[in-house]
C-alpha cells in the first residue's frame, strides 16, 4: 500500500471505530509545552475525535490558546506567568475542552465534563481564578497567592512531622499502589516482558514524583480511550497499566542518554510506550539508540493546521517583499555561543556569512526577532561585523504578525545547528517562502517520503552560498517557494498528521 492509502486505510478505521463506540473516540493529551498538544487536539477535533488537553500547572504564554488563537494588541509582560485577564481579547474564550491550572483541579474539571456533571461549571471557573491567582500581578491576586502559600508550607510541615512520628509510613510508591498504580516490581515485570534482558533504565526515587500525584489521575484516565502523553507525561498512562503513545518534541534527542532522574525516567517512558510518535527527524536515529522497537515508532509531522496558513496566504495576496533591497528575516532565537544540540541556533553563522556579502556589495537588511540567550552577543558581533546599520530588531509578535514577515521577507532564516526543523520553517514553508536551515536530506526523505525544498546549508560558507542563490533570484522566478507551499499539502498537512495519528491509535487499541 502507498502511503495514501495507508493513512486512507487509517481514517476508515476511525469512522468504524467510532461507529461501533456509538460515540467519538476520546483521546487525551498530557502536557502542552509550545501549544503541541492544543495543536494536535484542535486538528483531531475538527475531524470528529474528541481530544481534550490536560495541560497542569504549566502556565507558560507559548502553551495557551490564547497565544495560539486570540487577537490582542499587547502581549502579557511575564511569559512563564501571562495575565490574560489583564488583557483585552477581543472577546476570545479559551475551548472548554482545554483544562490548564493546578493538577488536582486540572484532572477532576475534566472529569466532570466528560460525566456531564453540573460541578463542572464550578470547576471551570475555579480553574480560572487560580490561574488569575497566580498570574496577576493585582493585590487581590497577590492576597489570594500569600495565602495558599502558607497552607502548602503548612501540609509540607505536616507531612515532616508525620514522618518523624511514623504517622505516615507509606511512600509515594504504596500511595500509588494503593489507587492502582504499578509500583516498582510491576515497572520492572512489564520491561523484562517487552524489553527482554536490557537493563531496567530507572531506579525508584527517579519516579517519586509521578507515584506521589498519581492518585489524582487515577479516576481520569479510566475514561478515556487512547491517551497520549507528551515528554515525560507517559509515565502517567503507564502507572496506571494503560496502553499510551509518548510524544516526543526534542524529548529523545540527549535527555534518556543522561545519568540522572530525568534522563533515566525519559528512557523508562519511551522504553515502554506502546507507540513513541517522533516529531523530530533526527531523533529516529536516537530511538534506534535507546534500542526502542521500531514498529513502535511512528515518524509524525509536528501539530500543524496548514489550511490556516493557506487562508491566510490568500487573505494577504497584497503583501509582497520589497523591490530593489533584499529583506532576510531571522526569527529563531539568538542562542550560539555554547553549542548545546538541544538549544543552539547557530546564529553566528548566519551573521558572518551576511558579512561575506556585504563585502560583495550585496543591498540587502536583516530582521532579526529580540530574543535568546545570547541576544547581546549576536549584537555586538553585528557590531563588529559592519552589520549593524544593516539589522533591524523586532519584538517577538503573535503568528500573524509573524506570518506577515514572512511573507515581506525574500527568505527567511531558520538555524543551522540541527538537521531537523521545526515550526518557523514548515510555517514559512506554507506560505511559499524559501528557507534556509539545515537538513538532512536522507533522515528527512525516511522521516516523510520526500525531502523539503529547503535551501540546506549549515557551514558558514554554504550559508553564503544560499543567500547568494537568493540575491540572485530576488523574484523567485524558479518557483522554489511554491515547491515548499506544494510539499507541506503532501507531507506536512493537517490531515496527514490526523492519519497518521489515527493510525497509531489503531495500533493501541488493537
């Protein structure tokens, strides 16, 4: 079968499913980092899933709807703690199916909702004032925080005391047990039975932290058909003996290598997953290296709705790139001077080799988004590289700020540091700009059929030679953004990313 009509094959199969069901197949999606898990959940239930997002106490401004889909003029001034209520959205009401605030409350709203209780409307708001409680900067909000702290710091001196005076003899692992948790000889028996002679990766304090909350998920996950955990958020499913798809976003990439907590509880979560789904090219090799069982390993493009992007496209057909001076817009964030594989950029690159043709006499500018760890040293290389009168830096913006640069930029610079790619590239990509970023083209054609169009270079010169491809073709007249807009509709469009998902799900339930 073509890839075509595996993923047709895979669609049937839902309808059949959710036919024999008598109702939509649930699926729940555990933990949000950059909106991955509420991407995935709106383009499941556009096509009929009904996909809720548990997203607990994880208030990061890139991990809302909000960012993802209100209109606002000024953005929230915290990032990690964002005050919406704060904010004027237009009248944008985060979907209800989008339960984000502390895990308790998190886990029993969603179980409400599913059982059609009317204690979920009280849970909803509650969830909504505890995170005004601790995201706004107001005196009622501040009152309300100093407060719950002093009750947290008391149960903390509670528990202390109980421990000293053997009250409390249980620990994180007889607390999940006793709600039906897999404690550590049942971990250990499930890997001997699916890993065989590999060593058991984890030691029993690297998974505390999941035994000791896992008493609040306990009664949710019951209720749900398939759950899909993000990062390290499989471990829930797998204390609970569910079957789950682990999400991996960078996740295998260095982090289950490691020897410590993470690295090893990283290494256990993917190790047992009954479906790791790989949204990073390079990381099939790092799932190879865990010694993962590949028939397991679905290749799955990052969430994405193309069809946005598209309808955006068409609604701005006026904006076009500037005549006469090149435009090359960098959005990726300024992080190169350590080198670290899961961080850097390579931005420095990108400056010397724009030197190499300002030296050429080439009439082009940078912009260049205000943001990264090494935003102060990419300046002064500018600086020192005659760049300076050359760059322009821009606040970082909502997407169709950001997609409007895209499109008034002749191309648009992603990173040089990985061979992979990730949303500022399949974005630009859909949009029919050309993108220089580095690839590997062989990973890429395994990970999704066919390889990008992409202006591939890494080292400082093929970064040169690709600009140069550029300046020499200001118009585009070969037609290579075009190429881009036509290969995300074949390999990186929303409903291929539904099927393939629905095929793993058809592997879970199976």
């Amino acid at each position: 079968m073509s890839g075509d009509q595996v993923q047709e094959a895979a669609l049937d199969w839902l309808a059949r499913h959710q036919a024999g069901l008598g109702r939509p197949l649930r699926v729940l999606h555990i933990g949000n980092i950059a909106n991955n898990a509420f991407n995935n959940a709106r383009i499941q239930r556009a096509r009929g899933i009904a996909a809720d997002v548990l997203s607990f106490d994880y208030y990061h401004i890139m991990a809302t709807p909000e960012w993802e889909e209100a209109s606002f003029t000024t953005a929230p001034a915290d990032a990690f703690f964002p005050d919406w209520h704060s904010i004027d959205l237009k009248g944008y009401r985060r979907p209800r199916w989008f339960a984000s605030g502390p895990l308790a409350d998190c886990c029993r709203y969603l179980a409400a909702e599913i059982d059609g209780s009317p204690e979920a409307d009280r849970l909803w708001e509650r969830l909504d004032h505890e995170r005004f409680v601790r995201c706004s900067r107001s005196f009622r909000a501040q009152a309300g925080l100093f407060r719950r702290k002093i009750g947290w710091k008391l149960a903390y001196e509670r528990k202390k005391l109980d421990q000293r005076l053997g009250r409390n003899i249980d620990g994180p692992e007889r607390q999940a047990q006793a709600v039906g948790g897999l404690d550590l000889a049942g971990l250990t028996q499930l890997w001997r039975e699916r890993r065989g002679a590999t060593a058991f990766p984890a030691e029993r304090a690297d998974i505390d932290y999941y035994w000791e909350r896992f008493r609040h998920f306990a009664p949710l996950l019951q209720r749900y058909d398939v759950i899909q955990g993000y990062a390290l958020d499989g471990l829930w499913p797998l204390l609970a003996g569910r079957r789950y798809a682990a999400y991996e976003h960078g996740t295998l990439r260095s982090l289950p290598f490691e020897d410590n907590p993470t690295g090893r509880a990283t290494a256990l979560c993917f190790g047992l997953a009954d479906q790791v789904l790989v949204t990073n090219l390079d990381c099939l090799a790092a799932a190879e290296r865990l010694g993962l069982d590949m028939d397991r390993v679905m290749p799955l493009p990052h969430a994405f709705d193309d069809q946005k992007l598209r309808d955006f496209a068409l609604a701005h057909a006026r904006l076009r790139p500037p005549e006469g001076t090149l435009r090359f817009f960098t959005p990726a964030r300024q992080d190169w001077r350590d080198g670290d594989p899961s961080l850097s950029k390579g931005n420095d690159r990108f400056l010397h080799a724009a030197a190499q043709l300002a030296r050429e006499g080439v009439d082009f500018e940078i912009v260049a988004v205000r943001w990264g760890r090494d935003l102060a040293a990419s300046e002064a290389l500018a600086e020192e590289l005659g760049l300076a009168s050359r760059l322009r830096w821009v606040e970082p913006m909502q997407k169709p700020e950001l997609w409007r640069h895209y499109l008034t930029s002749h191309a648009v610079v992603d990173q040089f540091a990985l061979p992979a790619f990730g949303g500022v590239t399949f974005e630009a990509l859909a949009l029919g700009r050309r993108v220089l970023n580095a690839l590997d083209a062989p990973a890429a054609e395994r990970f999704f059929g066919e390889a990008p169009p992409l202006i591939v270079a890494s080292a400082q010169e093929e970064i040169a030679v690709g600009l140069r491809r550029v300046a020499a073709d200001p118009a585009d007249t070969a037609g290579l953004g075009a190429r881009g807009a036509a290969w995300i509709a074949d390999f990186h469009s929303a409903g291929r990313i539904m099927a393939l998902q629905a095929q793993a799900y058809r592997r879970l339930l199976s």
